[in-house]
C-alpha cells in the first residue's frame, strides 16, 4: 500500500541531475579560469580598485563609504564593491564614479544588503542610479561617511 504524504511535504519537481553530469559545474569553473587575472568578481580591475579603496581611507584605514566603519576582512567575504548604476555594459560602469566600496558580501548582506533592500532609500542617497535614466556617475552626488560628495573619474572626491 503506497503511503501519502501531506501536501507541503510532497515533490513538486522531480529531482534534477547533479551540475556535474549536466554540465553546469564545469561551465562555471571554465568560465571563473578563463576571467583575466586583474578582474575581480565584479570585473572591477585591480588600479580601479586601488583607486575606489584609496578614495575611501579616513584615519588610515579603507573604510565603507555608507556606514564610515573600518573594512576589515577579505574582498568578497566582509566587504565589496557595488556599481551605483548596476551593471549594464556601458564603458564607465566599472570605473570609480560608479563603484562604492560597501560592507557586505552580497547583495542581502549588511549596508550593501540595505542599498539593495530599499531602492528609494538608495537613489535619494545617490547609492544607486536607474539603469533606464540618462544620468552620469559623475553629476549624481552620494551621501557617505563624510558627508555629500561628488565621485571623479579618476577615484577621488570632491565636496558637493
């Protein structure tokens, strides 16, 4: 006699194979080989990065550009970079104007986590850009840890 099971605990559907036999597993470890060397997770290149993180140093620490807090961990697993103007492949969609350096290594997770979690929050802060809009990285001011700021193209800040 087949027993059966309450609703919530039934399969809805069916078991996939594993990402090995599929495929999927190899295709991202090919594609994470095949990445340049000087790109980070993000494509950010490694002087882009020096210079977003040299932006951010107050008291002689990199620090986050939302809270002001001391970044202290590895790239990935404490803190990362997020693109204000989400990534979209226009050619100033890695450069500094449109990178903050963040608490959080995704995009639920502490002050990157809040950019994301409240969108109308981060666009009044200047946090984020609407993809869809005209706006430049260099003309929308962000609120930091030193206050209103506008970003440079060249990784540095002026008072706004």
């Amino acid at each position: 006699m087949r027993k059966v099971l309450p609703l919530m605990l039934q399969r809805r559907v069916p078991l996939r194979r594993t990402p090995l036999r599929s495929g999927g597993l190899l295709r991202k470890v090919a594609a994470k080989v095949t990445r340049p060397p000087s790109a980070g997770p993000a494509g950010v290149s490694a002087l882009v990065l020096a210079q977003v993180l040299h932006r951010t140093v107050l008291f002689e620490d990199p620090t986050c550009e939302v809270c002001g807090w001391v970044l202290i961990g590895e790239r990935g697993l404490a803190w990362s970079v997020h693109h204000r103007r989400f990534r979209d492949g226009r050619p100033d969609s890695h450069l500094p104007q449109n990178l903050l350096v963040v608490h959080g290594a995704s995009n639920v997770d502490r002050c990157h986590g809040r950019i994301h979690a409240d969108k109308r929050e981060a666009i009044a802060n200047g946090w984020a850009i609407s993809r869809h809009g005209a706006a430049d990285p260099l003309d929308v001011p962000v609120l930091t840890a030193r206050g209103w700021v506008l970003f440079d193209d060249e990784g540095g800040w002026r008072p706004w």
